[in-house]
C-alpha cells in the first residue's frame, strides 16, 4: 500500500466526522475530547469543528397533559470542538482540547410532568490537556496517554408553570488515560481511552414568584443540585484494507448506572425536588468506511447504535445513525470537513410511577445532524 496515500487517507479525519453518531448518544452524552490529534504528523496541529443536532421527541402518550401529545419538545443544539497539538520533541506531543462533554434541553409550550415544567437545560463544557509519549518499536509505536480536565456545568429550570426559576453552577476536576498502538504504513491504529467520572454538586439560586412565594413579591432564595456523571472507557481501531481505503470502529462503555437521580434543594422554599433516571449503562458501537478519491477529496459513510439507558423511569431509548461525510483539501495546507447524518430515535416508555397515569410514552422519530469544521497544520 502506498504510505503517502494511506496518510492523505488518514488526514480525512474518519473518526471526527462519525462522531455526529455519538452528539445524541445514550444519557446526557454529547462531545467528545479530539484527543486523536496527537496522532497527527506535524509540529503544530489545529483543527475546529461544530456539529448541530436536531432531534425529534413527541409523545404519543401523556395523561397528566394530553395537550403535548404529538409536540416535539427536545430542544436542537450545537457542540463545539477545538483541539490544538503541540510536538514537543520527538517523543512527546500534547494537545489542549475543547468540546461540550454533557448536555440535555427540553422546552414544553404548556407545564409538563409533576413540577409543571415549562423549561429544563443543562450544560458541562470541557477544557483539557492530554498528552502523548510515543515508542518506537520495531514495527510500529506504542503510546501512552494521559491528563486531565476541567468541566463546567451551568443548570436552568423554569418550573411550577413559570412561577419557578432555578439557577445552578458547579466546575470539576477529571482525568483521562489510555494507551495505544499504530502501523503508519498500514493505516493500522488500535487505542484504549479511560475518562473518569465526577460527582456534581452545583449551587446557585431559586426565584420563586406570587403565589408560589410566600410573600406578595417574588424572592429569590439559595438552591442547590447533585448528581453523579459517569466513567466510561472505548476501543477504537482503523485500519487500511486495500489502496485508498480503510475500515474503522469503535466501542464505548459508558457508566450511566452511577446516575441515578438529580436532586434539587431550595428548603427555605420548601422544595426537594428532582429528577429520577435510575438508568442502565450504556454502550455505543460505531462503524465506517473511508476512501480517497484524488488528492484532494476523501469521504466516509457510517452507521452507530446506541443501546437506550432507560429503565423505566424516563425517555431515553436506543438511537441508531447513519451518515456521510466529506474531506476537502485545500492549496493552503488546510482540510475542509462537511457531513451529515440522519438520526433515528425510538420509542421508548415510562412504567415505573404510580398512579400509572403518570407514566408517558414519546414515539419513535427522526431527527439529523450536520458538521463542519477546518484543521491546518505546520
């Protein structure tokens, strides 16, 4: 196999496209740190992209507020994702990365669910550093791989038919570790990646307004929130299987059974409160093919499953994608990326609250994604 070849192959970032299959994945998952950057040739790596999901979440059955039967309620959102590496010597590389690791947005247009809510989002943006030692063996490198990360977790809920406003922050500390082994001349790459898990205990404020407050003004008092968020460790691989062509995938273990419920705290309210998830773990398989088509152009194709967390306690089911997307490059030493990718969300129901009129049932729906980003390096 022609190595120069194998290397523009590789240069059409296959696994930063496929991850439009994980920007909806079981739980709260949304981003994922571009760690694979340290891979890259080059002294000086810088690569940008975001990608924008729309999904589709309507329930087919909701007795405590038959009006939003039919309504889709799941807000649409954005991920960023920034990564610049480092070569430090010829050993060593370090990567500073940037992405929306966790989120979740749902908007009702009339109150929804025992706490009438009218709004709920959530956010945990990520900022890390990892780096990479690499060792030359006599076929091939080995790696190891590891650093840390800063979250920063921002909590909006407007509730009680809009006479509840809550608003919550909290920052945590994490780290991440893996090792990996690769064959350039063969596009071969296989990597472990751990990312623990942290502990959320977010503080802010409660506004509570007449007649829900106790006096005839609205007042705003101290509120807070905890949950856990989980460790998760994947597997991915590539490799080159003919001239201009390679086959990637990946499996990814997440431990969603740690989050159990979100807790919210106003006493002076009088409000303990939350939501109840009791999920499963989850685990995501994604797999693709990639070609080069010329010098300049490559594309993939790929699909991902996502095994719903849901336990019967909420509304989050399994989620199968497929996409396409395409690698440009450009006279400036500079590469384009552009995909898309259709999302396919199942039915799924609630069956653990009681009296059973409270448990609700969303459809099955379809929903998309859309990337793009630019990379260049020196």
């Amino acid at each position: 196999m022609n190595n120069l070849r194998l290397k523009a192959l590789l240069g059409a970032g296959c696994f930063s496209l496929a991850l439009m299959g994980s920007a909806h994945a079981g739980g709260f998952s949304r981003g994922t740190a571009d760690t694979d950057i340290l891979f890259e040739d080059g002294n000086f790596n810088m690569r940008t992209s975001v990608t924008y999901v729309a999904p589709t979440r309507k329930y087919s059955k909701n007795l405590l507020n038959p009006s939003l039967v039919g309504e889709n309620y799941a807000d649409a959102y954005a991920v960023p994702s920034a990564a610049v590496k480092f070569k430090l010597s010829d050993s060593l590389s370090c990567a500073g990365t940037y992405t929306e690791s966790y989120g979740g947005g749902a908007t009702w247009s009339s109150p929804s669910g025992t706490l009438l809510k009218l709004k709920e989002n959530f956010t945990i943006y990520e900022g890390a550093v990892t780096c990479g030692v690499k060792f030359d063996l006599r076929k091939g490198r080995f790696w190891v791989l590891g650093g840390v990360y800063h979250e920063d977790v921002d909590y909006n809920l407007l509730a009680v038919a809009g006479l509840l406003n809550v608003n919550l922050k909290d920052s945590n500390l994490g780290w991440r570790a893996g090792v990996a082994y690769e064959i350039p001349e063969i596009a071969l790459r296989a990597q472990l990646m751990y990312r623990s898990g942290v502990s959320i205990d977010a503080s802010g404020s409660a506004t509570a307004s007449p007649p829900l407050s106790p006096f005839p003004v609205s007042i705003t008092q101290p509120a807070t929130g905890d949950t856990k968020f989980p460790q998760s460790l994947e597997f991915k691989a590539q490799t080159g299987v003919a001239p201009d062509w390679l086959v990637y995938g990946s499996v990814k273990w997440t431990d969603w059974s740690v989050t159990k419920q979100l807790n919210l705290h106003s006493p002076t309210l009088g409000i303990e409160n939350g939501n109840d998830y009791f999920w499963r773990d989850g685990w995501t398989v994604t797999g693709g093919v990639g070609h080069k088509f010329n010098d300049q152009f490559s594309g993939t194709i790929f699909a991902s499953y996502d095994r719903g967390v849901s336990t019967g306690w909420d509304l989050t089911g399994d989620t199968y994608t497929v996409g396409t997307g395409v690698a440009m490059k450009d006279k400036l030493g500079g590469e384009l990326r552009l995909g898309v990718a259709a999302i396919y969300l199942a039915s799924v129901s609630e069956t653990q609250y009681t009296p059973s009129l409270l448990n609700r049932t969303v459809q099955g729906d379809w929903g998309y994604a859309l990337s793009g980003g630019y990379s260049i390096k020196w």
